[in-house]
C-alpha cells in the first residue's frame, strides 16, 4: 500500500525534495503512524512546526468549530478572528503591529519591504542588507538573495543586490560591512538550517548597538527557533534586547500554513501604509483560529515551563552519547532546539534511526537536529536516545 502513495507522488509532484521511504499517515502525541500503523517517534515535529504534537483534541475542535463558520473572508472586510490573533502576538511578542502572511518566507518578504520602506519614508538612501552565512531565510527571491549559502542562491542570480554576508557571532565582521547605505541587519536568533548555531547575547547586543549608533534597522528571523522553542516565546527575548522586526511562522500555527512580521511603534509609523504590501489569504480565519488557540494552550498547558524542565534532560542525554560514542562530537543549541554534531554521515544515521521509527533530520552538513513536538516527555527522549545510539554505532 505504502509503495502506492510514493509511487503517486513521485508521478504527481515535482521533485524538489528527496524524500525518505515512509508514507506518514497520522499522528498522536509525539507519535506518527505510516498506513500499515508501524509506529515513528517524531523529532522532526515537520520542521518545527507540530510544537503542540499530533491530534491535539482542543486544538482539531477549534479548527473544526472555525471552518463550519467560515475558512476565509479576504482583506477587504474585518473579521471576528484577526484582530483576536493580532492582539495574542503582540502580547507574547510585545511588538505593536503584525501582518499575517502564509508563510515563513513571505514574513521575510514582509520584512525586507518593511525595512525598505521605512528607509523610504525616512530618506536615509539606505537599501543594503546585512545577512549571516549559513543563514536560511526561505526561498522566495527575496529570501534566497539574504540566505548564507551559495547553493541556494547561485541558481537564481541576479538576486537582490546589496547584500553582505558577515560571519555569524563575529561582530567585527558585521561592522566590516556596515555602511551609510545598510539598511538593515538581519539574522536568526539561533540558526536552523545552519547547523543549530546560537548567537551569544554579546553578538545579539553588539548588533542593535550597531544598529542604534548607525540608523540601521534589526530584523530577528524567528521563524524557526521562535514560539517556546527556545525556551522563550521568541530567543530573542533571552538576549537582553528588542528587534526592530521580527518574523515568525512555522509552529505559530500549530500546522496550519501561517506567519507573520512584527514591528515597533517607530517601524509601523514609519513604513508600509494601504497599497503598499497585501496578501490575499493572510489573516484568514481558520489561520487566526489555529493561532490564537496555539497561544491560549501553550498557556494553560504552561508550555513554556515544559521546555525550560524538559531541555536540560535532552542536553545531558545528548552529552551522554559525544561522552560514549565515536562518532558523537559535540552538543549545540538550546531550549528543543539542539543539535549534536556527528563525523559519520548524516544521510546513513537518519535512514538507520528512520528504520528503527526515529524521524530525525540535519542541519548543515554534520548536525542531528533535535527539534521535535514541545510536548515531549523524559520517555520520549530516553527512546530516541537509544535509538540514536544504535544508528551512531
Ligand atoms: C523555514 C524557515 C523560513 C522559511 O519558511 P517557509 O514557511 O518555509 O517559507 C525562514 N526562516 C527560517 C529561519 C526558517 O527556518
């Protein structure tokens, strides 16, 4: 049956992604099941996206209640859901305004128009990024022109000119590249992609006083490590600073395709006004629905406080197998976002953990990637620490 749905697929959708030999057909908990019912642990949690798990009955019953009311209404008129969504981003975000998008990469769009037009408004003649190596930011043109990694970009050029990639925690080499036309700074708060690398709070706090001290705007892409994976709602919040944009996507939705970008009172006031940016789904109802009730359960469910507890234990487990095994180097990252750096290669440890009913996937070229449901309990950890240990041997 399984080879059935690969083979429709691989006729049906371009292929884009090499995809592992599982068909995945529903979940539980931290749990996935192919249609035979053979069993997957998830650390994968679909990139980041499933923080609340599988077949969360609270969160399926709001989505269902919203779509027998109505899925989607368009810009054009107000609805009883958007304005709900707004004000429960900006509580855990305390920005002062949020455009809903679609995705992850198109907050990035949201946030490089934001950030051009506010040079715009201003006058200051600024157009020029600053981005990271290593970095990921999407793949729409905009965010392939700021992503650190030639493969991604190359294909596409001419990209957006006027971006400069510093090295990630080196701040000399981001004030190397700061000029009167930088525009904005823009990085990751803990990179993804990348290979789980968290910027220290000396880097973080060195970049908004470059941006203070030079009229350049912050972007934090948090589309990734944002929304408790940190730890905190957004990792930028354990930095002891405040961009001047954000963007955030992947689990804000629980599954369901939505992001967002959110600004200060000065970017607001300074930047795009009607006409100049839209979207036709973006704040749709069933969107804003799966947000606001994401936001409402991570509080009740004191998700936050689960991470912060749960954390140390993936850490020392993680620390455990670089102390036993060959192949194991080092332990990154923090909150459920981690990473362990390994010398074998990723692609045979991922398909031997994914035979044994592990979901796992890298990061650059040599990193596990711990990312799974926030949910997660000490079993759950203890299980794929096993597993992993057998696929590392
Ligand atoms: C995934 C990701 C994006 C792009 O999000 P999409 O929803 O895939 O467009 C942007 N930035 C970061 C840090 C990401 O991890």
């Amino acid at each position: 049956m399984a080879n059935q749905y690969m083979q429709e697929e691989d006729d049906a959708i371009l292929k884009t992604y090499n995809r592992y030999p599982v068909v995945l057909d529903h979940g539980d908990g931290a749990y996935l099941y192919d249609p035979e019912g053979k069993k997957y642990l998830d650390f994968s949690a679909g990139y980041a996206v499933s923080s609340l798990g599988y077949n969360n009955k609270e969160f399926n019953d709001a989505l269902k209640a919203q779509i027998d009311k109505m899925i989607h209404t368009s810009n054009l008129y107000y609805n009883t859901t958007c304005g709900k969504a707004g004000e429960d981003l900006k509580k855990i975000t305390g920005m002062y305004k949020v455009f809903f998008t679609n995705s992850g990469g198109e907050a990035i769009e949201g946030a490089i128009k934001t950030a051009r037009k506010y040079a715009y408004t201003k006058k200051t003649g600024r157009y020029e990024f600053i981005a990271m190596e290593n970095s990921f930011h999407g793949r729409s043109m905009g965010a392939v022109a700021l992503t650190g990694h030639k493969e991604y970009r190359e294909p596409f050029e001419p990209v957006m000119p006027g971006v400069h990639f510093a090295i990630y925690n080196d701040l000399d080499s981001v004030k190397a590249l700061v000029n009167d036309k930088t525009c904005a700074i823009i990085l990751e708060t803990i990179q993804g992609e990348g290979g789980i690398n968290a910027a220290t709070k000396e880097f973080m706090q060195g970049i908004r006083k470059i941006c203070d001290e030079n009229g350049i705007l912050m972007i934090c892409d948090e589309v990734q490590c944002g929304m408790g994976r940190s730890g905190a709602w957004f990792a930028w919040q354990q930095m002891g600073i405040t961009p001047d944009i954000m963007t955030m996507a992947k689990a804000i939705g629980s599954g369901v395709p939505v992001g967002a970008f959110a600004m200060t009172k000065e970017v607001a006031d300074n930047s795009l006004v009607p006409g100049d940016h839209g979207t036709t789904y973006g704040g749709n109802p069933l969107c804003c629905a799966a947000v606001s009730k994401t936001i409402e359960i991570f509080e009740k469910e004191h998700m936050l406080d689960h991470v912060n507890e749960i954390a140390p234990y993936l850490t020392q487990k993680l620390q455990e197998i670089v102390d036993t095994c060959d192949a194991a180097v080092k332990v990154k990252g923090r909150g459920l976002i981690q990473g362990l750096q390994i010398t074998k290669p990723l692609g045979e440890v991922t398909a031997k953990a994914l035979e044994e009913g592990l979901l796992i996937i890298g990061a650059g070229t040599d990193v596990i990637r711990m990312i799974p449901p926030l949910v997660i309990g000490k079993e759950q950890v203890d299980e794929m620490a096993e597993i992993l240990k057998r696929a590392l041997a």
